[in-house]
C-alpha cells in the first residue's frame, strides 16, 4: 500500500453525564486478505490491520480483533457511557507492525 | 464499479477470483469449520438462544461491503456485562470475521462494522457474558456477487 493509513474518527465534543453516545472509526486501509492471487497466480501475502483499541484516559474501552474477512477502509462503530470529561485514544495495529494512532477530546458537562 | 467498456486490472482479478471460486476444490470454510473455530474457544460449553442479535441485510448486492451490527441485551455493569462477541461465516475462505471485546464503561453491547462474504452463507455470532454464560444467533445473507475472493 503505497498510501499512509488515514483514520477519521467521530466522537461528539460534548456529553451529559451517563449519556450513551455512539463512536464510529473508519481508516483507510487496503485490509489484503491473502486469499487474492495476481496476474501472475502468485498469492499477494496478507496484509490487514488485526486489532482496534479504544481507551479513554488510558483506560480500555473498546477492543476488535478484525479476521481477513473485515471489508477495506475498516468502519468501525461501539458505545460509551460518558463518566468524565478526558480524551479518547484509538489505536489500529497493522500486520507489519505498524501502529496508527488518533485522539479525540470528549467534555461531560 | 467502472463503466462496462474498460475493465480495471482490480475487476479482471475480480473475475478470475469468480473464475477460481467456481473451480473444484477451493477451500471454503463449512459449518463445521465455524463448529471447530467456538470449540478452540469454549470447548464443549453449551450456548443459549436469545440476548443476542444479528442485524445483517437479507440480501447482499455487494458481497465486499456487507455491513454487520451486533448488539447484545445487557446492563453492562461490572457483574453484568458482555466480555466478548465472536462473529464466523460458514462459506468464507477463513470462517473468523471479528471478535469485539467489550468492558463496561462500553454502557451498551452493540458493534458494528463492514465484512466481506463470498457468497450466501450463514453469520454465527456467539456472546460471552461476564459470568461464563454463553448466547449464539446465526443469520442467513443472500449475497449476489461475491467479495471476489477476499
């Protein structure tokens, strides 16, 4: 993937305390499956992003451990239950190793 | 997709991903496989029906973009709550699709994201709850052109 892995992200800026609010990630990302064969019948070698953290305030919130069969450019969606005022951090670990990052503030009022 | 006159080097190894998919042989994961795949998790433990709902579409027109929401009824508290989800396919390459991990500052057990299926296959989702409980649910989707082969 000649491209670098944009995550977007949206998280409302503001909550009521114990108010649900609903997360959706997406992240750009081919998610090669290693089930594909080029032109030349060799298989093109897995390549996916295999997990997805959700933490807030260092705590766990979140996690999806994502199979070859996860579509291209990954959505995600999940809830959580605003407490405190702190900032989100996602992360996406990619079978090479490498790790995008994104952050998101979150105000409870 | 692109217009019908040109056909893009993603699209030919598109058909020919069909092509192979149609050739005897090719491994597909089976009902079996995905009976395999909960046994590694939960060996012999028996899972109940109900709490647990897969809202996928009937029919899929696009068997590479198939979106999935799982929710599980639960007050998600520390005693109470949903720990995981796995979700399988019975007529994929590899029968995993995803497992959620939820926690209960989550508040709700619901999830959702994009899976691609290669063709019409029943989705098995099976719930672990806090205290071992376990809950499944299977869905069919019809899917009318597949994930081209991953």
């Amino acid at each position: 993937m000649s491209n670098k892995p944009v995550p977007r992200v949206r998280v409302p800026a503001n909550a009521k305390k114990d108010e649900l609010i609903e997360i959706k990630t997406l992240i750009s990302h081919e998610m090669e499956s290693g089930q594909r064969k080029d032109a030349a019948g060799a298989t093109i070698p897995r390549k996916i992003i295999h997990t997805f953290t959700a933490s807030f305030n260092g705590k766990m919130v979140f996690e999806a451990n994502w199979h070859p069969a996860i579509s291209a450019n990954p959505y995600q969606s999940f809830f959580y239950k605003a407490v405190e005022s702190g900032e989100f951090t996602f992360q996406w670990k990619d079978d090479d190793g490498s790790v995008y990052e994104s952050k998101a503030k979150l105000t409870v009022a | 997709m692109t217009s019908p006159m040109i056909v893009s080097r993603r699209d030919a190894l598109c058909l020919s991903a069909a092509a192979l998919a149609l050739a005897p042989g090719l491994a597909r994961a089976d009902a079996a496989a995905v009976e395999a795949e909960l046994r590694k998790l939960y060996g012999d433990r028996k899972a109940g029906s109900g709490k647990i709902k897969i809202d996928v579409p009937q029919i899929a027109e696009n068997g590479l973009v198939v979106p999935i929401n799982i929710e599980v009824d639960s007050a998600m508290t520390e005693a109470d709550h949903v720990k995981a989800v796995h979700v399988f396919a019975d007529g994929n390459p590899l029968p995993g699709v995803v497992s959620f991990r939820f926690t209960p500052a989550c508040g709700k057990a619901a999830a959702s994201t994009r899976m691609r299926l290669a063709q019409t296959q029943n989705i098995v989702a099976i719930a672990e709850m806090a205290d071992g409980a376990l809950f499944s649910a299977k869905s069919e989707v019809k899917v009318t052109i597949g994930g081209c082969g991953g």
